[in-house]
C-alpha cells in the first residue's frame, strides 16, 4: 500500500459522507433503490470526499448479490479496470472486506470532479449496489491533564450511573467487548483482562508502526506534527485513546490500585483501527466484522469474538451503505455495537457512524447530570452516560487507564478525559454486565432493558438525549429477574395517520387503563413515523388532561427522512389511567409522510 506525500496529506479531520441513512431491514434492492443514480447524474460533493474538502484516493463499491463482481476478485479487478478506461483515471481492486464489498484505489492527485466520474460510473452500472468513498475517522474524545473514590461517574447519585448496585448480581463474566479503537498500551491494571485482537490499520502512514494489518494490537502512538494532519492542524501529543476506554469498561478490580472497571469480569480485545490523523471506514468495516465472528480475507478467525462493541470514533455525514451493513451483520451476528453520538454539539443525524441503524448511540452528560456542552444530541441518540466536563476541574471528568509518553509509550499512568468518547464504554461495560447476566438477550432486547430502566436526567438537555441517563442497578436487575422493567406493560396504536404537509396537526389517541397512581419518571414514547425530511416535523405528547410535552421540536438542520425512536418523558404528574394523544405537525412545505404507529411503555 502505498505512503505517498499525497496520502499523508489526505489523513486530515473526520471523515464526509455519502450515503442516506438505511434502516437495519434494507435489502440490496432497496440500497440499489436509494443510492443508484443515472449516468450523468451529477455525484453529490461529499460522494468525492474522504475528508472534508479532500477528494477521495479510494471507494468502497458493494456488488449485488449473484454477481460475478460480489463472488470473484478477478471480476472484480477487471470491473475496476473498465471503469478505468471508461473516466481515464487509475481504478485498482485492492482487497475484499469482510461484508463482500470490494475496496478500490483510485491514485494520487485527482480532483474531486475525477473522483465524481468514478462513482458515476459504478453508479450507473447495475451490477452496483452501492458506491461510497473510504473516509477517514477520528477519535471522538477531548482529552485532558492527568482511583475509585474519583470515579463519580461510577457511584454518585445523582449524574451516576449506580454502577456498583449491580456488581452483586453480574460483574460481566464471560463476555468479550471489542475496543475498536487506537489499539491497546500495556498497564497493570488491564492486563489480566485483555485477550487477542487485531491490528487492522493497513496504511502504513497511519499505523506508524512500520507494518500493516498483523496480530499485534499494541498502540505505538498516533502524535503528530504541526500541519502533519492538514494545514493550520497544531501538533498533538499521542492520546492512548482506545487504552483509556478500555479501562472503564473493564479494569481489574479490587487489586488495591488504580481505577474500577464497570464490567471487571469482562474481557477487552483491542482492535485497532485508528492511528495517525484518524482511521478509514474500510479497516473499520473489517474490525467489526471480524470482531463479531466474520470473516475477513487474509485475516486469521477471530478466537475472541466479541459479544459487545465500543467504537468511540466517528466522522460526518450520513451512515454509509458499506458501513451500516457491517454493523447489520454483526448485530445479527448477536453482538451489540455501541457507539459515541460524537461531541460537535450538533445534531448526531450529522455524525457517523452514531447515526447508523442496529446501534446504541450515546450521548454524554457532566456531573450534574446535564448534556455535556460538546456532546452531540437528537432523535437518533438511543441513552445517556457520563463523559465528564473538565471546564471547572479535573476531577469532573472521568477518570481511567492512560500511559505517560507523549509520543511514544513511557510508564502507565492514569488520567481524566471528557467526550462522548468516554459515555460509550460505560454503556459497553453495562451491556457486558447485561449479558452475563441473561445470555440469552439478544442485542434488541438489551438496548430495550437499558433504556427502559434508565433514570429520568438530572439536569437539562435541549434536543434529545435518549431515554434518559443509564442505571446500571436497575437494568441488571430487570434482566435477572430481581426487579425493574424488562419491557413494562405496552399500550400501541398501529393506525397509520397521514402527516399533510405544512398543514394542520395530527392526533392519534391511546386509551391506558390497568395502571394505578401516576404515570413514571421515564415513560417510553416510541414513535415510528416514515416522512422525507424530518426536520419539519414538530411532535408533542398529550397527557389524559390536556398537558403537552414537546418530544420533538422543528430543526433546520435536521435533514435526513423519518423518525424511529424511542422519547423519555418524565409523567410522573400526570395520571396514568386515561386518553394519551401523540401530536405531529409539518411545519413546512415540501416534504409529505404518515405516522405508521406509535405506543406507551409503562
């Protein structure tokens, strides 16, 4: 693989996107429905992109199924090289990724008008089911300066995620979390939890270990010099990212030193992914399908395949095609991805892969139980987890695992990070703690048991932060049958309603009876509507007496279709027994939909 000046200066920021967001049931159809365009239709900006402003080097192209191109490489090698001669630019079959996708290199030098010719090619070709660049992703952390009494994350009532009330119940036992992340730094305090992984980084310019793809997991360092990353990127100092990660979900534990993982009894298998300047979608697509138990040409099988997988990493844009089926498999594998929402303060529609399908996407919340400042928000974050705020001290982040060097390993050490980087491996350690506890869950219920017994949030949070802050106590103990909700007794209307556009609202009613007293602190609101651009859409809550809480409010920026989600509300004034109404207006011209149904989890 090649290392040229033009590679490293492609390594810059998070990586663009390409694609609409998939639901987890498209078929290669639908994908072909979504994403094929005619020839001569003019190729979307961030079709060309491998990071904002960047013309892409390389493209992930998924065949249909039944092609010669989906089962052979030689097919899949000439397919490349007629569109070569087709657009005059170099096209080059470079490696089957484990989903079947087909990776592609395109040469140095080309402007994002080449690359446009490109994906128009295969985009007009009907054997294509889809065409997306290889982009590049970034650690999703703002780390800071530099054991259990610190970890306020862990225990504190009130922003807390009442971790140690589970311990007596599961302690993670028997689970394996893949870190897809930076790779893993030796420490004391991880060793005797750590197993195989994977070094997946195939550019040597990113993996700055002076090889590809190998066994080796070990994190050498991804610090890098002023203007390396991009001109006008200062300089960073190695961030032992994925070992900081590592050690809340699973440090050793009642060893009298350094940090409590939250899911101890569980093992971490580092796979690395991102190295200098960030990491592509292409070795991230193989991470996770090999991490799951899939299969990935030239890579030995995974003897450590993960039941959970914490990707604390994302990039913008939309979920690509290529990616969200390697999350699909893996989910249906029966492993559960987990990801950061990401910390742009933005709408994590904008953001992947947290926008993807078959994720639990998590945002991060400070230690008063508020969304962090930097963590991303919306209808597609699934829950809420602490990843600290260090604006007003170190001690209000989250404390973990970390290595001294700057630039290369030094002595272990431990550290305080914030980010939505930090949230996610506290839901990754709480699915651990989940599936030890009820192996049988598959990876639909246990996103259903964790936001159903999440608490109401403490603090505020203005466009959506899932359904609530995450109870490590309550969920366990709902899921070994000792108390909590598991699901909760369901009410549901599947009377489909059309949404007119930029016109009047839409009721549709359920009438609750059976529930005595008050409605909860966290009363699920699942709603599943289909609609074109859901940014019109404003969409409220009615109690039996009238009272209207607003689960959606009208967003400019809010472009992507549909709205399939979960809302928590806190109804505990309101009494249960009565009429419910869910309320949905379009705001504005243009765009048309229905709401296909919506129900009450009690």
């Amino acid at each position: 693989m090649r290392t040229s000046p033009a590679l490293r200066r492609k390594l810059i920021s998070v990586a663009a996107t390409s694609a609409a967001l998939l639901t987890a049931a498209s078929t290669a159809s639908a994908v072909a429905a979504q994403e094929t365009v005619s020839q001569g239709s003019a190729v979307p900006a961030a079709q060309t992109e491998a990071a904002p402003g960047t013309p892409a080097e390389r493209l992930i192209v998924g065949y249909k199924s039944g092609t010669a191109e989906a089962r052979s490489n030689p097919a899949a090698e000439a397919d490349a090289a007629a569109k070569g001669e087709k657009t005059g630019e170099e096209v080059d079959f470079q490696r089957r990724l484990g989903t079947g996708a087909a990776l592609v290199d395109l040469g140095d030098d080309l402007t994002k008008a080449d690359v446009a010719d490109v994906v128009a090619q295969y985009r007009a070709d009907p054997q294509v089911a889809y065409v997306v660049p290889d982009r590049l992703n970034k650690p999703k952390a703002d780390p800071n300066d530099t054991e259990y009494t610190k970890q306020w994350d862990l225990f504190e009532s009130t922003a807390g995620m009442n971790v140690p009330g589970a311990w007596a119940t599961s302690t993670g036992t028997g689970v394996t979390v893949a870190v897809i992340d930076t790779g893993y730094v030796a420490h004391t305090d991880l060793a005797a939890n750590i197993v195989g992984g994977y070094d997946f980084i195939a550019d040597t310019a990113v993996s700055v270990d002076g090889d590809g793809r190998d066994s080796n997991p070990a994190d050498p360092g991804d610090y890098y010099a002023a203007n390396e990353c991009g001109s006008g990127v200062p300089a960073s100092n190695s961030s032992w990212h994925g070992t900081h990660v590592a050690g809340t979900i699973a440090a050793v534990t009642n060893n009298n030193k350094g940090v409590a993982g939250i899911a101890y009894g569980a093992k971490i298998s580092p796979v690395r992914v991102l190295g200098k300047c960030g990491g592509y979608d292409s070795d991230i697509i193989d991470a996770i399908t090999w991490a799951s138990g899939g299969t990935v040409s030239g890579v030995p099988a995974n003897s450590n395949v993960a039941k959970v997988i914490n990707m604390s990493l994302g990039g913008d844009g939309a979920c690509t095609s290529a990616t969200q089926s390697a999350i699909t498999a893996a989910v249906n594998r029966g492993t559960t991805v987990v990801v950061a929402a990401g910390n742009e303060s933005d709408n994590v529609a904008n953001h992947s892969p947290g926008n993807c399908n078959n994720v639990i996407s998590v945002a991060a919340t400070n230690r008063t139980g508020a969304k962090a400042s930097y963590s991303n928000y919306g209808s597609l974050v699934d829950i809420s987890a602490p990843g600290g705020q260090t604006s007003t001290g170190t001690a209000n982040g989250i404390l973990s695992t970390l290595n001294s060097g700057t630039k290369t390993p030094s002595s272990e050490s431990y550290a305080y990070y914030q980010g939505t980087s930090m949230a996610t491996p506290h839901i990754a350690g709480l699915v651990a703690l989940v599936k030890s506890a009820n192996s049988a869950l598959t990876p639909a219920q246990i996103e259903t048991a964790i936001k159903n017994n999440a608490r109401a949030l403490p603090g505020a949070c203005s466009g959506g932060c899932g359904a609530g802050l995450a109870d490590a106590a309550r969920t366990v103990q709902a899921v070994s049958g000792s108390g909590g909700s598991t699901g909760g007794t369901t009410f549901t209307n599947t009377t489909a309603v059309p949404i007119p556009d930029n016109g009047s609202a839409i009721e549709s009613s359920i009438a609750v009876s059976g529930r005595s007293g008050n409605a909860p602190t966290a009363l699920k609101v699942g709603v599943d509507i289909t609609h074109t651009y859901r940014g019109d859409l404003v969409i409220d809550l009615l109690a039996p007496d009238g009272t209207a809480y607003r689960l959606k409010a009208a967003s400019s920026s809010d472009s992507a279709d549909n709205v399939s989600t979960t809302y928590s509300v806190n109804a505990s004034a309101e009494t249960a027994d009565g009429t419910w109404k869910l309320r949905v207006q379009d705001t504005a011209a243009q765009d048309t939909g229905k709401l296909n149904s919506w129900q009450l989890t009690f």
